[in-house]
C-alpha cells in the first residue's frame, strides 16, 4: 500500500498515535475549531490510533456547561465520535480540566519545590502599569521578575495582604528551544523574549499553558495540529514538559482560515457556527468534505468519505498560507452530498412538512422532480407547495410573464394540453404552430403559468408529476 502518510499503519510508531480536540465551551464551534477537530480526528482514526476529547473548562466564568453539550452533539452530528473524553470515558480522565484540579496541584508542589515556579504577589493594576512602561520605552511587554526572586521571610509577609498569588513559571535564561513543527517545520525560540509566564491564576484555576501542556503529555497525546496562533505558545509550554520531565507531544500548527478580505474568519464573511449550518439542512458530509480541503490539498476531487478523507491526509498537504474561506466551494460539497444520499436520506433530510405535503405513494416522483434542482429542505419545501398546492399564487413579475403572452397564448395551450396532456415537446411544439411563438417567448409564460417561476425541474418532467387535471387549472388560471 502506498502510504505516505507520517507513521504509517506498517511502522511500529503506529501504534501510538493518539490525537486530541481540546475546545474551550466558552461558545458554539464554529468553522475554524470545527476544522481543528477533523484534522486531529483524520489523523487518529484507524486502527491502531485514537482521537480523544478534553473539554477545557478551566475559565470558570466563561465556560458552559449547555456549550459542552453542543459541541458534543456538533462533533457527533459531523461523525467526529471520540474514543477517549467525556461520555465514552477512558484510563486518563476525568476528561474536564476543572475536575483535574487536584492533579494540577501535584505539578505546582514540584515546580516550586525545585524553585522552577514561584509566588508572584503583583496586582493586575501594577502589571498593567509595567506593561504601558515597556511599551513606551519601545520594549515588547513581558513580566518584569519583581516577585522572581523574593525571600521566604517576605513571601511570608506578602501572604498577609494577599492569600492568593498567582504562581508563575521561572522561563530559564539564555536557551534556546527548538522542536520540528509538523506543518511548518524548524522553529526555535530565544528564552530571553520570554516573560516568567502565571501558571496559576490568582482564583486556584490553572492557566491554559499548564493545564494544556500537562493533560497532553497525561493523556499520552503523540500529535496536536492547532490553530497557528498556539505556536508561540508552544515553547513555553515545552519548557514546562521539559521541567517536570513529562513527554511532550509533536505539535503541528494550521493555518489560520480567512475571509475574502484575508482577515480573520467572522460572521461578517459569512462564517456560521456548525449547529445553524445544520439548522439550514447541511450534510455533515458536506461540512467534512468542504474543511478537509479548507487548508488541506487532496487530489480526490471527489466525495469522499471519513475513511477516504484519513487515509489521504498527510502533513505535507497542509498549507501553511491563510486558507480562504469559499461560501460557493461549501455549497458545492452541499450539492455533491445530495447526489451521494439515498432516496431515504434525501426523504428524512425534507422534513416533515416536506413528507406530509408530498406523501409516501409520491416520493419518488418527487425527488425524481426536483434534487437537481435545490440545495436544502426549503427549496424541497417551496417545490412541495408548488406542485401540490393550488391554487398557485403568482407574482407581479409573473404575472406581467402572463400578461405578455396573452389570452390567445392561453387559449391554445390549452387546445394543446387535450392533445398532448404528458409530452411536453410535443405540447409546445402544437403552441409554436398555433401561435408562431417559440423560444423563450414561448417557454417562459407556460414555466410562469405551471411554477410562478422562470427556472426550476424540467418541464418535461413537471408536465407528467403536476397532471392534466392541474395544468389545465393554471393554464386557465392565466385566461384571467
Ligand atoms: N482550549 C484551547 C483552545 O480552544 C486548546 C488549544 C489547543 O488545541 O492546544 O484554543
């Protein structure tokens, strides 16, 4: 098998490889950390490898416990399921970070008992001060050491007026620390830009750098593909690996996905979260196939599925340019997941007012009438009133259509129909010859006079579905 693939099923490394999604349920997942998620679950599905979940919970005010929820449910929707987290379970959890609070706890005692952390007694009013001044003096802001190297006996002192320091990380000096980005190659980062960075917040909750690092090399995590803007994170949370003698995993940074406009992706770009891309009728498997190409290079063009969209993804496909976020490249994949679903699929997928309108005995004729023809369910909708509705309300547009065409128009159509009540061709051919009128002129009053629309299924098609009975009520609807 040519598998060029980073550990490939045959080599012995196969068998560690475990990915993790670790989102913060501070909102709904949106396109970007939705991408993040399928990439690490691209690479940790197949035997032999596991994708786990942890839920970052560690910002006490922010985090909620109904987006914990969603983002479950939005995982399970996309067909992201998890081996190892929450629900499932596994040997390392508890699987929310603020349940891990007393294993943290171990960490800071180490670190301070090698003095590689310490109390820092500064208030925020005082940080915010000595940043200003760093930044006038044209210095990048980073924290200055004033608690760095106090005595015990003032320590002590300082408790007094403040019980709950935070606790920082003693950076060391003049290092330089390098790792193999699995995206974007070399990187090495100079100790000396680093600040003594907290750990601990002043409330007891651990910072994101610490509990990130720590419950990746916990949870035995081989492989992080994250968002770009985690790379300068990422040295500091190797120097505390490193400090606690605790593995680190490799770490590959993705490209940030943007807008038309190359700025970061918003709602402004026409971003959405998962869950309304859901509520407006899009296949998971449209969503799947459109992000695994969003920063991603397949040569399949093709539809492809979870299995397919692992098996090709490799880290020297992964772009290290901005991906740009395409509305139409989406809507596409929508297009192609419709022509990929069964009949049953596409039934469920209309609704239930679709299903009602329409009818079981109808389906068929149904869908054969119209999944060329729309995108999501309130197309299928529209077509349902459309064809089974009447009577059928026109617009002014078409009545004007209509009104242009005239009764004449009308009058011989319906001479036509008695003659040819299923065939279209040979329907309109009679028109033409009664009328002398052909091309859109002709056309396009009988698709105005049918649907209310110019566009739409073949007309063919919507001659034999919509029935004599109802093309001679519209027809006689326009003599009007
Ligand atoms: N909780 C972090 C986030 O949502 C995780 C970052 C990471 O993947 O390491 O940004």
């Amino acid at each position: 098998m040519d598998d060029n693939r980073p550990f490939a099923k045959t080599e012995p490394e196969a068998m560690t490889v475990k990915t993790r999604f670790a989102p913060s349920p501070t909102g709904f997942i949106h396109l970007g950390n939705a991408r993040t998620a399928l990439f690490n679950a691209l690479l940790g599905r197949g035997e032999g490898r596991v994708f786990l979940l942890r839920i970052e919970d560690t910002d006490r005010d922010r985090s909620r416990e109904e987006f914990v929820a969603a983002l479950e449910e939005d995982l399970m929707w996309l067909g992201l399921g998890w081996q190892e987290g929450p629900v499932v379970g596994g040997e390392h959890g508890p699987y929310f970070q603020s349940q891990r609070e007393a294993l943290y706890q171990r960490y800071y005692r180490q670190l301070e008992e090698h003095d590689l952390a310490y109390p820092c007694f500064c208030s925020e009013a005082e940080l915010k001060l000595s940043r200003k001044l760093q930044r006038s003096a044209g210095q990048p802001p980073r924290y200055s050491g004033k608690c760095a190297h106090l005595s015990e006996g003032e320590r002590q002192r300082r408790r007094q007026d403040n019980p709950r320091p935070t606790l920082r990380f003693r950076v060391p000096r003049d290092r330089v620390i390098a790792f193999d980005d699995l995206v974007r190659g070399p990187q090495r980062f100079d100790s000396n830009e680093i600040g003594d960075f907290i750990i601990r917040r002043g409330d007891g909750s651990a910072a994101f750098f610490f509990s990130n690092a720590i419950d990746d090399a916990l949870m035995g995590v081989t492989h992080v593909l994250r968002g770009e803007d985690h790379l300068t994170n990422t040295p500091r949370q190797q120097l505390i690996l490193e400090a606690l003698g605790l593995q680190s995993p490799r770490y590959g940074h993705i490209s940030m996905i943007v807008g038309h406009d190359g700025a970061p992706l918003s709602k402004r770009h026409g971003s959405r979260s998962i869950r309304e891309l859901r509520q407006q009728g899009y296949f998971p498997q449209a969503v799947v196939n459109y992000l695994a190409r969003l920063g991603h290079k397949y040569d399949d063009e093709g539809f492809l599925d979870l299995d397919q969209l692992a098996a090709q993804f490799r880290f020297d496909r992964l772009g290290k340019a901005p991906a740009r976020y395409d509305a139409h490249q989406l809507l596409h994949w929508q297009h192609q997941a419709l022509v990929a679903a069964s009949a049953d699929e596409i039934w469920q997928w209309m609704g239930p007012q679709v299903r009602e309108l329409v009818g079981e005995e109808r389906r068929n004729e149904f869908l054969d009438l119209v999944v060329a023809n729309i995108s999501f369910p309130e197309h299928a909708l529209h077509w349902a009133q459309v064809v089974y509705q009447d009577p059928l309300e026109l617009s002014d547009e078409m009545r004007e259509v209509v009104a242009a065409a005239g009764r004449e128009f009308f009058q011989q159509a319906l001479l036509a129909l008695e003659l040819h009540p299923a065939d279209f061709k040979a329907f309109s051919n009679a028109i033409k010859q009664a009328t002398g009128v052909k091309g859109k002129a002709l056309f396009q009053p009988l698709r105005a006079a049918f649907t209310g629309e110019l566009g739409g299924p073949e007309m063919s098609k919507l001659m034999r579905v919509l029935g004599p009975e109802r093309l001679r009520l519209r027809l006689r609807a326009c003599l009007q």
